[in-house]
C-alpha cells in the first residue's frame, strides 16, 4: 500500500476529451483517493474542461498547441514526490497505477512505464501497433538498450526524473524523447504490462500514424545526432568516404595504365566528397565534447534532485 504522506500528482494532457475526461478523473480518484489530479486543457473546444472541473480535477490550461508543449509546462508547474502522467482517453487501465507506484517505490526507481496490452482490437490500430514495434527496435539499435513500449502515454516519475527531463518536443515525440532521457542518464527504469482498452464513443484519437510516426523517427535521429554526434557523423564520413573511394578506382586504374584522367569532373567531385568526409569526422568529435559537457549538466542537475523530496 502506498504511503498515504507521499505526495503524488497525476498529470492528464487534454484536447477535446469531453466524451473520456471525466471518466480518466473518477478512475483514478477511486484507485489514488491521496493524489492531486491535475487536467491540463490544450485549448479544447467543447467541454473537457467543465467536465473535468465538475470531476473534481485541477483545472489549468496551456495555450501552445502540442502535447510536449502541455508536459513541458506541467513539469514546471507541479510540484510533488511521484508523478504520473495518463492520456485523458481512458484508454489505459487507472486500477494498474497502485502497482506502478508500488514498482516505482519499491525499487527505487526513476520511470515505470505502462506496456500496454490490447483487451480489444480495435484499441490499438495495426499502422500504431506497426509503427510502435519498428521505431522500438530503431531506438534499441541506436542506443543499445530500449523498451517494449516507447510509445505508451502511461508513466510513472520520480521527482529527479520530472525535475532534471529538459523537454523540447512539441508533440506526439514526448514520449521518445521521455525513454531517451533515461537511456541516456542509465536511470534505473522498468515496464509492467498493463490493459489497453478502446476509445469510448466520442472520443477520437489526435495521433495520425504516418505524420506522426515521421515526426517520432525525425525526434529519435535527431537525439541521435545530439546525443551521439560522434557515431552519427562517423557513419556520414564513412558513407562519402565509401563513395569517394568507389568513383576514384576506375580514375585511378585508368591512370595507372594510361597515365591520363580520363574524367576530369569525376575526380574533382571524388576529391570534394572525400573533404566533405574528414569535415564531417572533425564535426563529429567536436560535437562529442559539447554532447558529454551537456550529459554531464543533466547529470548533475538529475543527481541535485532527490529521490523523494522530503
């Protein structure tokens, strides 16, 4: 049973949930009857907040348009022990949120995330479900090690998690960039398998597979590239350095036999892709500098937070 003392704050993003909101709030009052329950409206236009204020929820708004603009500013904004951040879809299961806490506590960890587990199929369509599977495993191969959900809106924090995340996503890449902060800090983490059920009628999702997918691969190269500038520009420099050499044999054969350059421009073009190559190696280890000081920065500003802060 969970410490009645901690404080624990869920956090619900919203934009036109009316038909779920309220029933998302009563859920969790019912499982966390010691939780602040916080409703933050993303410039709905029918009743989401009304509903969620009637609920008994905390009713605050964000006027930037975007799911990452909504977390960021709820991380700012609340202040408490545990965190737990929900869709305000009622798609995920709130009776799965004391184990959560309880894996959180009891482990000492940093994130619990809610793999979810679809009760119906038409609670998580085949394009998500596809998508979700294929940029998990990009992630894995990017950063060595990943999660089976990264996508799952259901998780729970500890403060130094909340209060050392620099979120800089505007949308649906939130929760990307959430599973890259704790890779790359080696946050101790975990999964638990939770339901997934079905929008109730009404409600309708905001996540558009293809653009939304290509924003998430978008987020996950550029945290690549920003957290490990020196594989990312490795692998460009080798790539023109390959092409560079593979336009330069048959110059260099030609040459060889007849002492003549055949193809002038070829071997101009093979020239400049080769400087390109080093350049993009250079680029690559001066970033790496700049990347480990900005690691080390959130390091310690994750290490300056406590665990619980009392």
């Amino acid at each position: 049973m969970t410490d009645a003392s901690i404080r624990i704050a869920v956090m619900i993003p919203c934009f036109n949930e009316a038909a779920a909101i309220g029933k998302v709030v009563a859920d969790f009052r019912q499982v966390l009857p010691m939780a602040d329950i916080y409703v933050y409206d993303n410039n709905s236009s029918d009743d989401t907040v009304a509903i969620a204020r009637e609920a008994g929820a905390q009713v605050r708004s964000e006027r930037h348009q975007g799911k990452g603009h909504v977390v960021r500013r709820m991380f700012a904004d609340i202040e408490a022990e545990i965190y737990l951040l929900v869709d305000g879809d009622a798609t995920y299961d709130a009776a799965s949120a004391p184990a959560m806490i309880e894996k959180l506590i009891g482990d000492h960890l940093d994130m619990v995330v809610a793999h979810r587990e679809d009760q119906v199929d038409a609670a998580y369509r085949m394009g998500h479900r596809a998508g979700n599977m294929l940029l998990t495993k990009f992630l894995a191969n990017i950063f060595g090690r990943g999660f089976e959900d990264i996508l799952s809106g259901y998780r729970v924090f500890s403060r130094r998690f909340i209060k050392s995340m620099p979120v800089l996503s505007d949308g649906f890449e939130i929760e990307t960039e959430l599973s890259v902060h704790a890779l790359e800090l080696s946050m101790p983490v975990a999964e638990i398998k939770t339901p997934y059920f079905a929008r109730l009628p009404g409600s309708v999702s905001k996540l558009n597979t293809w653009r939304d997918g290509f924003r998430i691969l978008g987020t996950i190269l550029k945290l690549y590239r920003t957290e490990k500038p020196l594989r990312f520009f490795t692998t460009i420099a080798i790539t023109l350095a390959s092409t560079s050499v593979i336009l330069s044999i048959p110059l260099a054969i030609t040459f060889i036999e007849q002492g003549v350059v055949p193809r002038l421009p070829t071997a101009v073009l093979s020239v400049g892709i080769m400087l390109v190559a080093v350049m993009s190696l250079f680029a690559g280890l001066g970033l790496d500098t700049v990347s480990r000081g900005r690691r080390e920065a959130k390091l310690m500003r994750y290490l300056s937070e406590p665990w619980l802060s009392r």
